[in-house]
C-alpha cells in the first residue's frame, strides 16, 4: 500500500485552500477515507492486470516460437532436395513464418500498449 493521504493532511489542506477549519470529527473526512480505499483497490486491480498482460504476452511469445521453430524444421527438411515444387512449397513456408511473426508482433505491440496505459492510469492514481 502506498502512503495514503490522512486526516490531518487532508484537514490541513482545507483550511491551506479554503481557509476552513474543520474538527477530527467533521464528516467530510470520510471522504478521505473512501477515496484511499478506493486508491488500494485500484492499485490491487492494476497489479491483476500487470500479470494478467505479462501473462497473455509470455504466451503469446511462446506461440510465436513454436511456430517459428515448426517452420524452420519443415525448412530444413525441404533444404535437402531442392527442385522446382520443393521450392515453391518452401516459398509458402517462408510465407507462414512471415505470417507467424506479423502475428506475434501485433499481439505484442497491443501487450505492449496495454502495459503502457496501465503505467499510466498508475501513474495517474499515485
């Protein structure tokens, strides 16, 4: 949990701001208390959202490698003989793993991106 505002800061706020002396007892001063509740939820839902994104992006990454290393295998077993179909059918795995990778960066980029509000809204929260 990170430091909270209290109540003799948020008292002492008010009465810098608005000159306005408020008692301990004041009602207003729930409002300070709901809204640092509200700061810790928040805080617990950004770090679920943290794993959540470096989860979906581990396996996105692993996806992406697994595909890449199928293709590179099919690859090398068509090195070996090289007429004109085996060329052609390499051509169109190079196809696939192009494809592979096109699709592993956009999912990263859009990990990434998500990484990047949640910073932020933090950023903004703190």
């Amino acid at each position: 949990m990170n430091e909270r505002m209290t109540l003799e800061e948020a008292r002492a706020l008010l009465h810098s701001a608005h000159g306005v002396t408020m008692s301990t007892d004041d009602p207003v001063l729930m409002l300070v208390t709901l809204h640092n509740a509200w700061l810790d939820q928040m805080e617990e839902q950004l770090a679920k959202h943290d794993a959540a994104l470096a989860s979906a992006l581990g396996k996105a990454l692993e996806e992406g490698r697994r595909k890449i290393a199928e293709e590179a295998q099919s690859l090398a077993g068509l090195a070996n003989g090289a007429t004109a179909k085996e060329l052609g059918v390499v051509n169109l795995a190079l196809s696939g793993l192009k494809g592979s990778i096109n699709s592993a960066t956009l999912c990263m980029a859009g990990t990434a991106s998500a990484l990047i509000f949640a910073a932020v809204l933090l950023a903004v929260l703190k």
